[in-house]
C-alpha cells in the first residue's frame, strides 16, 4: 500500500522570537510545527504530516481532507505564506 497526502500549510514568520523563526499551521488537521528558518520549517512540517497520516492509518481515526489552496490563501495575511505539503507513506511506515 502506499497513500499520498497533500495538505495546504501556513508559514507564519515569528518577529517575536527572531526575523528567520518560522511557525507552520495545517488549519484543515489543526497541528503545528515550526523551524529556526523557511528551510527547516518546510522540511519539520513534512515531518510532522508524515508522523500524523502514519497515526491515522495505524490507529484508523478519522481526519479531515484538505481544503483547497486558494481558500487558504485568501484567509492569510500578508505576511504570511501558503504552500501545499505532501508526504507519502506505505506498508513499511505503519510496521
């Protein structure tokens, strides 16, 4: 089996912590992560979709599907930034 998963995320630059500091929000799953730069960010929130559709598959909870990308965008302000994440997982994630 192998499952992909395509989620829209929000970057949220942190001027409170420091200029590069980057929060990340999937509103559709309501989970976060974040990253000392946009690189990292990007890369701790495939991550973290990844560790989340291997929970859902292994325990079969329920989750919600993903919005679409431009009404995401259109709720987000100015500064802050939508890209779309993916993450595949198989058999071998769920062992």
């Amino acid at each position: 089996m192998k499952k992909t998963f395509v989620y829209p995320a929000i970057f949220i630059k942190d001027k409170q912590k420091d200029e590069q500091h980057c929060t990340v929000l999937f509103p559709d799953l309501d989970i976060t992560t974040d990253g000392n730069f946009m690189e990292e960010a990007y890369l701790y929130a495939k991550e973290c979709l990844k560790a989340y559709f291997v929970c859902a598959e292994k325990y079969d909870f329920e989750y919600n599907l993903p919005s679409e990308f431009e009404i995401i965008q259109k709720t987000t302000k100015s500064d802050e930034y939508v890209m779309l994440i993916d993450t595949t997982i198989t058999d071998k994630d769920l062992k």
